[in-house]
C-alpha cells in the first residue's frame, strides 16, 4: 500500500493463499499492489526451478485520483525495489479495475501456452456490379 500524504509505500499483509481465493485477500477499496506465487497443479517440486511471482496492481474504480495517479507512476519502481532489495523476481504483470476480476482461471491462462490458428490464403471476393 502507498501512503498518499507521506508517498510511502507500506507493506499490509503477507498471507498465503490460494488463487481461487486470492480476489478475497486484496483490498477491493484502495489501490493496491500485489505479488503472488504462482504454483501451477500440475507442476512437480523441484529445488531448481522456484514457482513464478505474479506482480498484481489493482486500482477500484471509486478510489481518489491523486491515489490513481501515485500508483501508476509508482509501479515501475515498486518492481524494481522489489526485485533489488527482495530478491523478488517478477515473471508476469497483470492489472485489473478489481479485485475480483483476477480469477484462478485468469492466472492460469497467463501460463497457458498460446494457441495459435493459421488459416491458409483466402481469396479476396470479386467486385460486386453496378
């Protein structure tokens, strides 16, 4: 969280939970930033590859302008001071109006690999007459 009047930036909370239930444990009144580590189902533990941090940045619809522009302009180096001074090493950014629009299904399509639909050459339609 950012403390507009001292432009500080705070650290809330620090829970583990689960992506179905991540929309619960983000304020959905402030602006906020978030990281979650991502544990995919399927993926097996191994001590060499660590699960990916997701950066979250959510900012309510009904929150002040001064707090929109501060986060905004603030996001960049919360990364930066994140992965310097934490070690946190952010894999993929999402944003969202809410809190509630970041669903396990919406993480997981992050990580999904993209499917891609190649159609061949189609003819252009012939001219139509006068």
């Amino acid at each position: 969280k950012i403390d507009v009047s001292t432009e500080t930036i705070t650290l809330v909370s620090r829970t583990s939970t689960s992506a179905s239930s991540l929309s619960s444990a983000i304020s959905d009144t402030e602006p906020r930033y978030s990281f979650f580590r991502y544990s995919p189902p399927s993926q097996t533990s191994t001590a060499s590859s660590s699960p990916p941090i997701i950066f979250i940045y959510t900012c309510p619809t009904g929150s002040k302008v001064k707090e929109r522009m501060v986060y905004a302009a603030s996001r960049a180096f919360v990364i930066q001071v994140a992965s310097t001074e934490a070690g946190v090493e952010v894999t993929k950014k999402m944003e969202a109006t809410s809190p509630e629009e970041i669903t396990a299904e919406m993480i997981e399509g992050e990580f999904r690999p993209k499917e891609e639909t190649k159609s061949g050459f189609s003819r252009p339609k012939r001219p139509g007459r006068r």
